[in-house]
C-alpha cells in the first residue's frame, strides 16, 4: 500500500515538474528581430494565434513529435501562449538534442533581456 502511494506521488510530482518548473539555463527574448540566424517555432495552437509573427513556423506542441526533424542542428527560440506550453515545448526540443537559445511567451509582460547574437 505504501509503495503504491509512493509511485502514485512520484508520477504525480514529475508531471508537475514537466509542466510547471521553468526550464533552466533559456533565457527570456524581448526582441526577435535580430535572430536572423536562429530559426523561431510558433507552438501555439492554429486557432489562437491572433498575430502571427512572421519569420516564425507554427508548429503547436502536440506536433512537435513529429515535426522537429526540421530543427536538428539548429539554434531556436520558442514562442508560445503560455508558460506551460514553454515548459514543454522547451524540454522536448532539448531532449531531442536541438538548441534552445530562447523564448518569448506572447502576451506576458515580462521583463526579458533582449537576445545577443553573436
């Protein structure tokens, strides 16, 4: 009985982690203007993006598994719609071995840096 508690809070507070815990060591972007040599992903939904943004590809987070064959080699930066949709989409790409360099949620007001390209 006690392990099976035990599993179940394990399960449990991994799915949290995925979701929820920011991503360490990807900084935030304000400006995306001057990624010209980084690729950007759009993974909010088709039916939410209100502003596209224009060197981006939308690619939404449940077609990330089979589209991010495309990145391999690349440096990117995710845009989403909300720090849930980073969190995942960051850790996937990254554990799919490409690059995250940055992100940029869409409609927070965050205080981010602007990106530094070198």
């Amino acid at each position: 009985m006690v392990i099976s508690v035990a599993l179940l809070c394990m399960i449990v507070s991994i799915y949290v982690y995925n979701r929820y815990v920011p991503v360490l060591g990807v900084p935030c972007v304000k400006d995306l203007e001057n990624t010209s040599t980084v690729k950007t992903i759009d993974v909010r939904d088709y039916n939410y993006v209100d502003e596209p943004v224009q060197a981006a590809v939308n690619i939404p987070v449940a077609y990330l598994q089979r589209n991010y064959q495309q990145f391999q080699g690349d440096k990117v930066v995710v845009l989403a719609s909300s720090h849930m949709e980073k969190n995942i989409s960051v850790r996937y790409l990254k554990k799919k071995g490409i690059e995250v360099i940055g992100y940029r949620v869409i409609g927070n007001s965050c205080k981010c840096p602007k990106l530094k390209m070198v």
